[in-house]
C-alpha cells in the first residue's frame, strides 16, 4: 500500500512572522531569516519545530527562486518576509522530515508556486496546497537519519572536489610564477639577449617621437641588481614596464553618455575578461563623443587592457576587438612593440609576482587604485623574443591541461550532487509495510 498523500494545510499550521528584519532588537533568542546566518530579537514568537519557508524571490526582478529553507527548533523570531510551517502533532509528522521533503523538492513544491510578475512571491495558501507522502513516524525518523548520513557523505566528497579545485587554482599560479623566473622553458644560447631587444624597443620610441605619433617621455630610473625580487637567466633583463610599452594611458576621466544602442563600444572594467571583452553588458557611445576621447587613447585589437581601480584591479586580458571602442579610466592600455610578445607579457602580469606587487601599492577609500605611474614604473622581467613565444606556447599547453582537470573536476561534483538526490528521493518511496489501523487514526483525528 502507498503512503498517503496530505495537503500541508490539512496537517500543519502556517504562521507568518512578524518581526520586520531591519526593526528587530538584538536579545536572547534567534531570528530566523532569509540569510543561513540567524540574527537575534529580545521575544520570540514560536515555540515548536518548525520548517521556515521565505515568501518573497530570493533573486527578484521577476525571477522565481529560493536559495534556500531552514529548519529551527525551540524558542525563535521569524522575519516578516518568512513562515512557519508548523506540524500539528510530532507524532504523526516530524518537522525534521518535513524540511527535507521540502528541501529536495523545493523548485517543483515551492518555487513553481511562486506568483507575480516584478514583486515575486510565494502565498501562504499555495503552502497549504503542498502535498506530502506522510509515512510512518518511525520511517520518517529512519529517513531523516539515511539523509543525514548521505548528506555528511556528500560533504566530505565535496569537501574534497574543492580541495582539489585549490590546488588546481595554486598550480596555474605556478605555472605563471616559474614563467617569469625562466624556469618553465630551457633558455637557448643562440636567442638573442633580451638587452639587445630592449635597444631596439628604445630606438622605435625615439623614432615615434620625432614623428609625433608619441609624446617623449621622462627617464625610467635603472632596476638595481640588490632591488630585483628574484634572479633571472642570464639572457633575460630587468626592464620597466614604461620602457617596453609604446604608450600606457588610460580611458577618459569623465564617463560620457553612454546607452544600449549606438555606434561605438564603450568598454569599462565590467567588460574585462580573461578571455578579452565581454560584450554581454557593453553600451554605446556616440561617435562625435568618440573622436574626443581617441586622442587620449586608441585602444586596437591586441593591445593589453588592464584594471587598474576597485576590486578587480590586476585583471589583464588582451583585446579581441578588431573595430574601434573607447575605455573608461578604470581600464589602462599598454601599447606593445613587435619585440614584446602580448600574450607573454599578459601572463606575466597575471603572475603571483606582478600581481602582489599591483595590490599591495593600491591606494584609496572609496574606491582603490593603481595609478599609470605606478604601471609604468612597475619592474618585470623579459626573455628573449624567442622565448616569449615558447613559454607562451608551454603555459598554453599546460593551461588547458589545467583547464580539463578543472572541467572533470566539476563534472564529479555535479554527479555527486545528482547522485545525492537521486538517493534521497528513493529514500522517500514507501516500503512494502502497510500502516496500521492506529496510525491511519492518528492521522484521521488529526485532521478532524
């Protein structure tokens, strides 16, 4: 025989809260909230177990979701926005079991029963109307104890995949770590030094400022040998990041009209991705508003873009535009010559090294930064040109190994989450032993 389904409203009280979440006073009793963490309030309003379901959108903005419900015994508060669903006897139904049904079946039981357009919310009375397989008391018990176990299982699995996931993160760290120190690739006697690369990227500037394509630029002071962080091969050199850029600017300081249509891309922090320029979110510019800002910068397709205010600051990506935009001043451009390989430096940038170093010297309140002096003055090691392209093509290579870990990784977890609830849901089915005549009564009265 099955178990025998009963509406909430039918076994259960539904009581809303009545404590406005930002008018509680902190006491001795805990708050339940909409938040994992409880607050606290100096009265309680129910003494029961009891499963806390929250009436409004956990998202908003017309979607439909609950991030999650609890479960809360003893003497608490309830936020406003929140009920309670109360059993009515404890030995017909466990509050413990009902926060688990409702837990694993809380996007087809709650979240489809969630109503409006803007203001999203969940009615009391679409609770009332959730059916529930109501075992015996016993097996409800049983069941809460098979779940606990699963779950504690299912933890210690997770707990795992996100150790796994930190190594994984540490490792591409040092990948970039021993590419900049010349420990990723063998160095080759026959590479010309990088020294004689930096003549040469020192020659073009000077010939780019007689044409005026550049304004000259002050002397960078000399990166002493006692002041380096860490020794290089013998081949590499020590340079500025103002001495191998042709220009490092930034966008324009006073944000123009910008809107989701028009005709020029207007790039600002948000758009900055690792893999180059998310066009997701992009507005527009006019192109009058444009051509006042590209005398400052001209950003082009493969120049190095980098975040250099708030908290994203050290995010570098390579533009993958090939028609013309304009920045915000919380992006830099770094203008590369032929002699620097873009993608080299971009992942030397991303290094431990460099990066520490960036968010260390960040000043501000509001809102911290880095400034173009700062990047210009910033020291970085460079390799010969032809070992730029082979520890570009070595980092690649181990990047995307890194890359499908990371993806099997998460593909583990997923199936363990599955795998979870496929085995708790089975543990929902009805056993073969039919319920006695007493508790089929219990329920009956209970209902009366």
């Amino acid at each position: 025989m099955d178990w025998e389904k009963y509406k909430l409203g039918e076994i259960c009280r539904i009581e809303k809260g009545i404590t406005g979440i930002n008018k509680a006073i902190p006491g001795d009793f805990p708050m339940v909230v909409t938040s994992e963490e409880r607050k606290s309030h100096n009265e309680y309003q129910i003494d029961d177990d009891a499963v806390i379901i929250p009436l409004v959108s956990s998202t908003g903005h017309g979607h439909k979701s609950l991030k999650r419900i609890h479960f809360q015994q003893g003497k608490f508060a309830l936020g406003s926005i929140l009920c309670a669903v109360i059993p009515k006897d404890r030995k017909v139904l466990s509050a413990e079991y009902l926060y688990r049904f409702l837990d694993l079946n809380k996007e087809n039981e709650l979240v489809a029963r969630m109503k409006g357009m803007a203001n999203v919310t969940l009615p009391m009375k679409e609770i009332a109307q959730i059916e529930i397989p109501l075992p015996p008391i016993a097996e409800q018990i049983e069941f809460t104890k098979k779940h606990d176990k699963l779950e504690n299982s299912s933890e210690l699995i997770s707990s795992e995949f996100t150790h796994q996931l930190d190594l994984l993160k540490k490792l591409r760290q040092q990948i970039l770590q021993d590419a900049v120190q010349g420990k990723l690739v063998p160095q080759d006697s026959n590479d010309e030094p990088a020294s004689v690369l930096l003549e040469r990227i020192k020659a073009e500037k000077e010939q780019l400022v007689r044409e005026k394509v550049i304004r000259k630029e002050k002397t960078l002071p000399i990166i002493q040998n006692d002041k380096c962080p860490f020794a290089i091969p013998e081949s590499w050199i020590w340079s500025r990041l103002g001495e191998i850029c042709i220009k490092i600017t930034d966008g324009t300081h006073h944000s123009p009209l910008n809107s989701e249509t028009g005709e020029i891309k207007y790039v600002t922090a948000k758009n900055i991705k690792d893999n180059g320029i998310d066009l997701t979110n992009i507005t527009y510019i006019s192109q009058d508003l444009h051509e006042e800002i590209y005398n400052r910068c001209n950003p082009e397709y493969g120049d190095l873009l980098f975040i250099k205010d708030g908290a994203t600051t050290g995010i570098v990506t390579i533009s993958n535009l090939q028609e013309q935009f304009s920045l915000l001043s919380s992006v830099a451009l770094l203008k590369l010559p032929k002699e620097i390989h873009n993608k080299f430096l971009m992942y030397a940038i991303r290094s431990p090294f460099f990066y520490n170093s960036t968010r260390n010297d960040m000043f501000g309140v509001a809102i911290t930064r880095v400034t173009l002096e700062k990047i210009q003055y910033s020291g970085i090691p460079i390799p010969p040109l032809l070992e730029q392209h082979r520890i570009v093509a070595k980092i690649d290579q181990l990047i995307k190994l890194c890359d499908e870990l990371e993806h099997t990784i998460k593909q583990n977890q997923t199936y363990t989450r599955q795998l979870l609830q496929v085995a708790l849901k089975e543990a929902l089915e009805p056993s073969a032993s039919e319920y006695t005549h007493r508790d089929q009564t219990k329920i009956i009265q209970m209902k009366c």
